[in-house]
C-alpha cells in the first residue's frame, strides 16, 4: 500500500458518517438555535455594505467580509466543484448547495462567538478565533483557563497550521500552474514565481492593504465569473433541466451517469457534497473569524450577519453555477470525461470549459487565477494569527516565508495528494471549532434574539476587551 493509498483511506475514515453527521447536525442545530437566521439574508447584505461608524476594530466589516470571501473563493469554487462531481456524481452538487444554506447559520455563530471574545495584542490590532473564545470563554476568576480548554485552542491553532500551507498556499497555486499549462503552455515554475511574488508584496502590507485588494477584486472577479458561467449555460441551455433532474435523482438514488464514467452511491454522493461544501464556504472550520473579529462592528451580531453571506455568493450561488455547467457540459458530451482522459477535477474543469469555443478557456482561466490569488493573499492572514497565538511575533516572518515557499513548491509538483491531504487537516481543523459552535450556540441564540429579532441591531457593545499576552501559548505563565 502506497502513501497515496494511505492518505485516501484516512480521508475516507475522516470524512465518513459520523463527520457528515457532526457537520450537518453543527448546522441543523445552529439553525434551530438562531431561529433560522438564514431569513436574515436581505439584513445581512445590507449591512454588508454599510459603514459601522464609531466601533472598534482594525477594517471595515465590508473589508473583513471581501477579505474572508477573497480567501473562500478558492479553487474550490471550480476546481473543487469539479472534484466533486467526478467523484460522488452530480448528486455531489445538492448535497454542496444544502450544506451552503445550513452552513449560514453556523458561519453565523462561531464568528458571533469570536467577535464576543475578541482580544487585543500589544500592538492594539483585534485578534479572535476559535482558539480565543476557548480561552476567554472558560477562563477562571483568577486568571488560568483549564487544561481542556487551553487543549482545544491548541488543537484548532496547530491544525489551522497545518490546513494553511495546503488549503491557502501550495493547493491554490497548484491550480493556477495546471491551467496556465494545459491552456497557454507555459511552465509551472514561471507562473509559480510570477504568483507567489506578487502575492508577498502585498502581504508585507499587511492587513489594511490585503483587505484593500480584496474590497475591490472579489466584486469585479464574482460578477465576471457569473457572467462568463451565464454564458455557458446559455450555450448548455437545451440541457438545463435535465442536469437540475440528474442532479436531484443521483443524490437519493445510486446511479451511473455520463456513459458509465461518473457512477456514486447516496452515502458517498453525501460524502464529497459536505467535504467540498466545507472546503468552498468554510462554515464550521473556523477560519472566517480570524479576519472578522479584526471588524469595526459595534455588536456581535452586526459582523456576524454580514459574515453570513459568505456561504451564500460562495456556495449557493458561485459553487452551485460551477456544477451547473459541469453537469450541463458533461450532458451535452457524455463521453467527454473518457474522450478527455480526465482523471481529476482540474482535469474536468478544463475539458468541460474547452467545450466551448474562444470564451470557455479564458473564463477557467480567469476564475482560477483570481478566486485562488485572492485565496493566497487571504490565507496568509489566517497563518499569520494563529502562529502569533502559539509561537508568538518573532515566528510571523518565518512562517510568511514558508507559507510563500509551500506555494511555489505546489506550483510546481503537487497533485491530487494536495487535495486529499487538505481534506484531511480541513476535518481535523473543524472539530473542536464545531465542538465550540454547539457549546456557544445557546448564548448565541438567546443574544440574537436581541440584537436581530428584538431591533437592536445598532445597540453598542460595551464589553472589556482583554490584552493577549506578548509571549506564545507555550511560554505564558499561570497568572
């Protein structure tokens, strides 16, 4: 048994039963709990581009939410749609989408969470994330937080580690080499240079210029990229209602589909819907709260809204009009996947946009490059506050340089065994941030009511926000 093998069993055992139900159950039952925040929506896109004026923080809530969704629209908004498809079947794609309109509500409570238990460093910047709410949420009178709270936050710090250097670095660069190759042919390691290049001048900026890239790329990549995809579809339109049929009869019924090449059962259908649901939108693996908890937002409650929407453009309307031309092409040319020799999902993406002539090449291209740099100018900030939260500030330089070369080393030699590995770190990472979203979801939902359903959403928050010690997790003395 090779180590290819091995990763795949592990991401099998990872992503099997009990983690689809964990997830879909985290999401279910923040639902309950918020009382369908999710109707919320036409509030929370407003207050996605209204200015909080007067509140604490480092960026405008808009810039933390374009920062968050820059880093979400990664190459799992194509290539991860793709990925999905060819491996559970098309029912893959319901199975995303329903995880995409649950997952609001999760989203919506572990970044509630964060921005409660947001702390300041030295410097005066915001910090927050699932490590900090374990912290502060269950510290003692005197100062100390238990072994298993102070074990948790850890758990979710080092995984986060880990999944940043696969999911924000070398896997998106991976992607844009392996298109840039296969369409225009040039070599991966040029465009690996040109990428990671850019990408760490911009994050030498820091977080005011990341989040300033990101407030004006992702308006003008996501409307760019949905016209591009309405194109197609209009192309695939004789074929439309026969994918949306596909769609839905694969995900409660096992089926083969296009010619034999694409054939799942429900269970794995399940499977690679909610792994890819989470790698597209990240609701409940806990890295959007890393960025809002740095919001200017006067409550909770605001920030939280506005980062509902997230999974919304990310899932349930990029990720959902990928797989809609994935399937409508793959309809249209059922024998595309063995004409192609497609054998995974960038391979896919590629075939299924070179069907159509002149636009479909360069609208893959454009996506890919955009979502995933964007992603890797997003990510970076996600490394840079969870290795401040455990090595301390001295490390920060360090890690940007290897989350720099983690990206060129993708670019030019990972493959699938990026994606599996990811899968993997993603569902380690996610545990003790679901286990903290159940544990707070109460406090939420009674907050919420509040905030959101009793009219108070502007009411300003006057809490202490705590001092975050200079000195690493591992070196800070028992106050």
């Amino acid at each position: 048994m090779d180590y290819i093998e091995v990763l795949n069993n592990i991401d099998a055992a990872v992503w099997g039963p009990p983690m689809i139900i964990l997830l879909l159950g985290c999401h279910i039952y923040t639902t309950i709990r918020t009382r369908g925040i999710q109707r919320k929506l036409p509030l929370a896109l407003k207050l996605s581009v209204t200015k909080d004026n007067g509140a604490q923080g480092d960026v405008s809530n808009f810039g933390a939410m374009a920062t968050s969704l820059a880093s979400t629209l990664g190459t799992g908004s194509i290539v991860g749609v793709a990925t999905a498809v060819l491996s559970g079947g098309p029912g893959a794609v319901l199975w995303m989408w329903l995880t995409g309109i649950l997952g609001m509500a999760t989203k919506y409570t572990e970044v509630y969470a964060a921005m409660k238990y947001r702390v300041k460093d030295r410097q005066g910047h915001m910090m927050g994330g699932a490590m900090h709410v374990w912290e502060q949420r269950y510290k003692r009178p005197d100062g100390t937080v238990p072994w298993w709270a102070k074990f948790m936050a850890i758990w979710f710090a080092v995984m986060a580690c880990l999944t940043i250097f696969g999911v924000g670095s070398a896997v998106q660069t991976s992607a844009i080499t392996s298109v840039a190759q296969a369409n225009f042919g040039v070599e991966p390691w040029i465009v690996a240079a040109i990428v990671c290049g850019s990408a760490l001048l911009i994050i030498m900026g820091g977080l005011g210029t990341i989040s300033n890239i990101c407030e004006k790329l992702v308006p003008i990549m996501g409307v760019a990229y949905i016209l591009g995809c309405a194109y197609i579809l209009v192309c695939n339109w004789a074929f439309i209602g026969e994918s949306f049929m596909l769609i839905f009869e694969c995900a409660f019924t096992p089926r083969a589909a296009f010619g034999g090449a694409v054939g799942s059962g429900v269970i794995v259908a399940l499977q690679f819907g909610c792994a890819r649901g989470l790698f597209s939108n990240e609701a409940g693996l806990g890295t959007a709260p890393l960025i809002s908890a740095a919001a200017e937002s006067k409550n909770p409650a605001r920030q939280a809204l506005v980062s509902m929407t997230g999974p919304f453009w990310c899932t349930v309307v990029i990720c959902f009009v990928t797989a809609l031309v994935i399937v409508s092409s793959l309809c249209a040319h059922p024998t595309l996947i063995q004409d192609a020799g497609v054998t995974n999902g960038a391979t896919l993406a590629n075939a299924v946009f070179a069907t159509i002539p002149y636009v479909g090449a360069p609208i893959l291209m454009l996506g890919i490059l955009c979502f995933a740099y964007s992603t890797i100018i997003g990510w970076s900030y996600y490394g840079e506050r969870v290795t401040l939260y455990l090595f301390g500030r001295r490390w920060v330089p360090l890690y940007l340089g290897f989350y720099i070369c983690m990206g060129f080393l993708g670019g030019v030699g990972v493959g699938d065994v990026a994606w599996t590995a990811t899968d993997i770190s993603n569902a380690l990472m996610a545990l003790p941030n679901i286990l903290m979203v159940l544990l707070c979801a109460g406090m939420v939902g009674k907050e919420t009511k509040h905030y959101v359903y009793d009219g108070n959403i502007d009411e300003e928050l006057r809490e202490e926000i705590h001092e975050l010690p200079e000195k690493s997790v591992f070196l800070r003395k028992k106050a």
